[in-house]
C-alpha cells in the first residue's frame, strides 16, 4: 500500500478530530471525524501516511475492500465494516 498516495479528509481531522468514520470507494480513500454537516469546503487532500501518523487506529481497518466502509463508535476500540448498500 503507497502510504504517499492522496486521500481525502476534513479540515476537522487535520486539526486533531479522532477519525471514527472510513470509506474505500473506487476513487480512493476518505476519513472523517465524528463532526456532523460536512460542507465541500471542509475537506482537504493529504497524505495516507499524515492520516495513519495523526490516527493511528486507523491501520487497523487499511485492508478493507473498494465499496466498503468502517466506523468505530465512542468509547470502542473495535472497527466495524461492511459493503456500503
């Protein structure tokens, strides 16, 4: 897995908020944090190896599937994942 590749995120998890939400589409990967109403204008490209350095837990769930999504709720320690319907 090229930890260099982009991948899209929030100005949210940039700034510290805990990554709790994954999806893999075709396109590639986006992380979001627990903040709700997402505009277009809060989301930034970074780096796969800035989000794993800032949210560590995230390695965790770097296998998942193209059409998948992961979440992990307050206070578990445990993803969850499935197919995105």
């Amino acid at each position: 897995m090229d930890k260099k590749q982009a991948v899209i995120t929030t100005k949210y998890v940039i700034n510290g908020s805990k990554i709790v939400y994954v999806f893999h589409s075709q396109e590639g990967w986006q992380f979001f944090g627990k903040e709700n109403n997402i505009e277009e204008g809060d989301s930034l490209v970074t780096s796969l190896d800035n989000i794993i350095k800032s949210n560590p837990h995230v390695a965790d769930i770097l296998w998942i599937s193209e059409g998948m999504e992961a979440w992990i709720n307050d206070g578990k320690t445990e993803w969850q994942c499935k197919f995105r319907s």
